[in-house]
C-alpha cells in the first residue's frame, strides 16, 4: 500500500546520507539552515501572538498556529535538515535495511547539534536586531517560555511525542501529494494543528528559549536550567513521535518487507 512513498523516504535518506559524507562542514551548515528558518517560524508567531494577548483577545492560539507553517515550509522548499524530521526518514531506512542504525543515530546527533547551532545564531541576531529590546517582563515570549520551562517532565515528554508525530505526518503526507499547492496546505494544517494546541518542539523551541535568555530583559524564571528541563524531555518525545509513530507504524503496515 505505501511501498511508494517508502521508496521515496528511502531514496530522501541515500541523497541526505550522500551529502553527510561528501563534507560534515556543508551538511552541518544545512542543519543549521534548518534552525533559523524555524526560528523565523517562532519569532513570526510571538510577533503576532504578542499583539493579541496585548489586546487581551483569546485568539492567541489561533492566529500563533495559523502562523507557524513559514517554518516547515522553509526547510522543505527551500532545503535544510530537520532532526525532527529525520527521526522519521532515518528509521524507515534503517527498518528498510538501507541504513546501519548506527549511522542513523550519528546523523541524529549531527543535525541536532546543527539545528542548535543555526537557532543559537539565530537568536543573536534577534536580539541584535532589537525586534523584541523593548519587550516587557510579561511579553508573550517570556511568559511562555517560562511557562515551558517548569512544566513537568512527563508532560514535556508526551506533548513531544504529539508533536513530532504531527510534524513526520506533515512530512510524509507532502511525499506523497502531487501538487505543490496540496503539499503546503498539509503542511500547513499539521503545524497549526501542532501550535495551537500547545505541543512541544525541540527545535522551535531552540530558537524560543535560546531567544528569551539572550534578552537581557527576562525575568528570573527563564534560565539556563529550565532550558535543560525542558529540551532533554521534548527531544526524546520528539524520537519516539517521529520514529515509532510514523516511520516504524507505516513500515510495519506497509506490505513491503524485503530488505535491500
């Protein structure tokens, strides 16, 4: 039933996995390229989102999630590596025989360490660019990234899952549409689905709690360890989101089973 679009993912891993080992300097800046273009996702819907909750409108959620899909949709069309999305395309290899898991894992590592160095820059920028210098204690972007970074663990872990699970489905149902209208528009719903109601991303929120602890303006309760807290929980729910509930669950149901 899916042994197209598992030819696709597999064929997706050969060109990624080409690309790490012709030059880890190029495929790192790549990874990179992925950071800040979802923190050019997150900076647009605290912009927005901020306003709304300044004019005390409930339709924070909404006009945040409606937001977001500039992020998914840049790494796609414009090109980048996600480790969230990687979480996917890797194990389906890796269940297809294609790829040593070994070398998955390592891919993992390298892009996650690429996306945080790309959001990490990117963050300096924003606060440079003194887009958010006047910002207040109780701005959006302080309130929620406090508010994610005290969250309990268990609750960070299962809002990763959620997540990525979203995030691998926006990726695989745009592999398998045709058009390229029809591949934006699921992008955008999976991500609007994914933000508004509050789920967790390790990489959207790379950029968010990197960016409000840059700001010289937060208030105590962003700090150093709550980033800790909150990125070492996500990042696992985000694994399990996207390898098992998405790569391993279309694998395992899809009548292809040979090992090439």
């Amino acid at each position: 039933m899916f042994k197209g679009s598992l030819e696709a993912v597999n064929e997706a891993v050969e060109a990624k996995k080409k690309l790490m080992q012709s030059g880890l300097l190029r495929y790192i800046v790549s990874a990179m390229l992925a950071g800040a273009y979802v923190g050019f996702g997150i900076m647009l819907i605290f912009t927005v989102g901020g306003s709304f909750k300044a004019a005390g409108s409930p339709a924070v959620p909404l006009v945040m999630g409606m937001s977001f899909g500039i992020a998914l949709t840049l790494v796609i069309f414009a090109g980048s590596e996600l480790f969230t999305g990687n979480n996917m395309l890797f194990t389906v290899s890796s269940l297809s025989g294609r790829t040593p898991w070994r070398t998955t894992w390592a891919n993992w590592g390298i892009v996650f360490l690429g996306n945080l160095l790309g959001a990490v820059l990117f963050s300096l920028l924003i606060r440079g660019s003194g887009v958010f210098g006047a910002a207040p204690a109780d701005h959006l972007l302080f309130t929620a990234a406090a508010a994610k970074m005290k969250l309990p663990i268990d609750q960070l872990f299962f809002r990763g899952i959620l997540c990525n699970w979203l995030v691998c489905l926006a990726i695989w149902t745009a592999m398998r549409a045709k058009e390229e209208i029809a591949k934006l528009v699921l992008i955008w719903w999976m991500l609007y689905a994914f933000i508004a109601t509050g789920f967790e991303h390790s990489v959207a929120n790379m950029s968010l709690l990197t960016t409000a602890l840059l700001l010289p303006q937060h208030p105590e309760t962003v700090t150093i360890a709550g980033w800790l807290h909150n990125m070492i929980p996500v990042t696992l729910g985000n694994i399990v989101g996207g390898a098992i509930f998405v790569g391993m669950a279309y694998w395992f149901i899809s009548p292809v089973r040979q090992r090439q």
